[in-house]
C-alpha cells in the first residue's frame, strides 16, 4: 500500500492511498478556502446512560448535488474545486467539513445536564474515483486496500489520547440517508466507546472471561456446523445471516480466526475478507436487480491501548428491504423498546442470497 499526505486551502488533511506509487506533486482541493467552523458538543441523556452530539453547522452541509456539482469526483475545473484532486490513486480519506465531532471542540454550552465537548474526529473515505462504482462493482484488489486503509485510519486516529473507539461505515442508497451518490463511506472516532459497540463488547468480554474464547469465534464454529445460513466461506473468512438476525437479509462478515482490528489482520484474512464482502454485495444487488441499499458498520476492540482477546473484528449489515418490496424503518418496538421483531426467519433470507448467482470478477450472472 502507498499512502501520501496533503493539505487542503481550508487547513484539512486529505490522504490519498494507492496499490501503486503516488505521484509527489498532486495539489489538494478544497471547494472553500475558509476554516472549518465546528464545535459540536455532547450532552449526556440521564435516563439512557449516553452521549448524545449536537453539530448544528451541520445543517449547511451539500445534500444531493446534481453530477456536474459532485464535491466527490476529482477536480476538472480548478475555478470549480472539489474535495479530490486528479491523479493516479485509489482510495482517498479526508476530515469532514461537517463533522459531528471535532477534535477542537471547546467550551460546550451550559446546560442542566452535563455537557462535554465533542472531541472526536470524522473522516470521509472516498471508495473509488470512479461516480458511478459500487462496493460491488472494485476489484478484488481494490477491496483489499481498502481495507489496509481502515487500518492506518484506526492506527492513525487510535494514537489521539482523545479517541477511545474508531467505526468506519458505510451508508449506501437514499433509503439509507445517503446525501451524496458518490461511492463512500465514513469513519466516525469516538472520545468513548458507543453504546452498541460497549454492550457487544460487554458481551464478549463475559464469555471470554468463562471459556477462553471469543463468543462471535464460537458462534462463527456454530454457524458453520449448521451450515443453513452461510453466504461465502473460505479457509479465512465467512459471510452469514446470524441465526438472531434482527433485520431480513441482515448478514455479518468476518475473519474465521479472531483479530482484535482491521491492524491484526493478516494477508491471507484481508485477501478472504475481500471475497466475502464483494460476494455479499454482488448478491445484493442481484437480489433486487438494482444497488441494494445498506448500513456497513465494522466492529473492532477499541483503542484504549489495552489488549482485547475477546474482541472479534466484523461486519453488519443492515439493510432496508422486505420481500414486498417495502423498507423496513424501525418502528415502535424497535425505537422505544430497543427489541427488535423480524418478519422473516433468517433461514428464509438466507436461502434467498445464496440463489443468488454472482461472478466475483464484477458480473451478476443468471438474474
């Protein structure tokens, strides 16, 4: 992997990454030369037990441009700029001009509960150059990339004192409130663990301290010697749709041996992993016979520099779609009781991907 770092006109970091050297005299872009303004803060919810941010300069944020506009593409027109330069690489990371955290975050308002400032950081990574690609459609190798940049994201932003958990995701599709078309995804870093990865966690640590073994690793053993739900699987990496799946066509993805962060995965694990998600993906889309909208979010130990044996790098995937073609929004067992209620069985859903043909050099096949 080549890495090579610049400066954007407005003070932002922008790193492009590359599977081949990186020319050394591209010129970053920014579409304003003005600082970012930004000082979210966080309040806490006494009843939840959490943090909650509030960046209200988002509200200025760029929400579906037309294609001419896109502040993704690389620049053509230098009295026009956008966020990319021109040049031969493949992936590109930069700081959020609208981020909902901001490591210089300071002096949150009073209010009658307590306040923090929003000292994390939100990064944009930019899949491809190419507008009009999905997950689904890069190479093997691109996939593979990208995830060795998750990893020198999380290394980069874990050595912040401030940042104690790195989430990188992705939203993909209007249905999932993807504001702009261009393939990309986000990493959000945290000044504490949230509250999903926390519990999951919590989880794992219980099990790991009574078994001396990771739970996702021994479900992973489970899924396979059941072998009803499987998606992909190879020596190093599995797909599947949990057996507790909360979503139709909910699946998860991850290294068959355990690895703490995308930082701990070997070759052989990230070249699996990239099979995997391209397979996931392509089946999606084949499913509905159009890009498949979805919530990737990727799990890992947190960055508190402390060891995490019974942390298990995955994947989930949270996608929308009923089988009568309506989206599934959460609704009220789900957003005011936190329990979840599935319309499908997961062995359903799952027979359903796996009927799905796909090629894994880039074709559907058989739709």
């Amino acid at each position: 992997m080549y890495s090579y770092k610049l400066l954007k006109p407005d003070g932002r970091k922008l790193t492009l990454y590359s599977r081949n050297p990186i020319a050394d005299d591209i010129i970053a872009p920014s579409p304003s030369k003005e600082p970012v303004v930004a000082n979210p803060h966080l309040r806490w919810h006494p009843l939840r037990g959490e943090w909650v941010a509030y960046a209200s300069h988002r509200q200025g944020r760029t929400f579906m441009p037309p294609a001419e506009y896109n502040p993704l593409a690389p620049t053509s027109d230098p009295n026009f700029p956008t966020e990319l330069p021109q040049g031969k690489y493949d992936v590109a990371v930069f700081d959020n001009r609208f981020p909902s955290m901001y490591l210089e975050a300071h002096d949150p308002p009073v209010s009658i509960v307590d306040t923090l400032p929003a000292n994390g950081a939100c990064e944009v990574v930019v899949f491809t150059q190419d507008p009009q690609a999905f997950v689904s459609s890069l190479s093997l190798e691109h996939i593979e990339l990208l995830f060795q940049v998750w990893g020198d994201r999380t290394s980069i932003l874990g050595e912040h004192p401030n940042i104690q958990y790195v989430l990188p995701f992705e939203n993909k599709g209007v249905e999932m409130g993807v504001t702009l078309s261009h393939p990309h995804g986000q990493i959000y870093a945290y000044p504490f663990v949230p509250p999903v990865p926390a519990r999951m966690l919590d989880m794992q640590q219980v099990y790991y301290q009574e078994n001396q073994r990771g739970l996702l690793q021994d479900l992973i053993q489970k899924e396979i010697a059941d072998d009803k739900r499987i998606i992909y699987q190879d020596e190093y990496a599995i797909a599947f749709v949990p057996a507790c799946a909360r979503y139709p066509y909910e699946v998860w993805l991850a290294p068959i041996e355990p690895v703490a962060t995308f930082m701990d995965l070997t070759e052989n694990q990230r070249v699996g992993l990239a099979r995997a998600l391209k397979t996931v993906t392509l089946k999606y889309d084949g499913l509905w016979n159009r890009p498949f909208p979805y919530l990737m979010a990727w799990f890992q130990a947190p960055t508190d520099g402390k060891l995490h044996p019974e942390a298990h790098l995955h994947a989930q995937f949270y996608p929308p779609y009923r089988t009568s073609d309506r989206l599934k929004y959460l609704a009220g067992t789900e957003l005011a009781a936190g329990m979840f209620a599935n319309d499908a069985l997961p062995e359903e859903k799952a027979k359903d991907l796996q009927a799905v043909a796909i090629n894994l050099e880039g074709q559907i096949k058989n739709l």
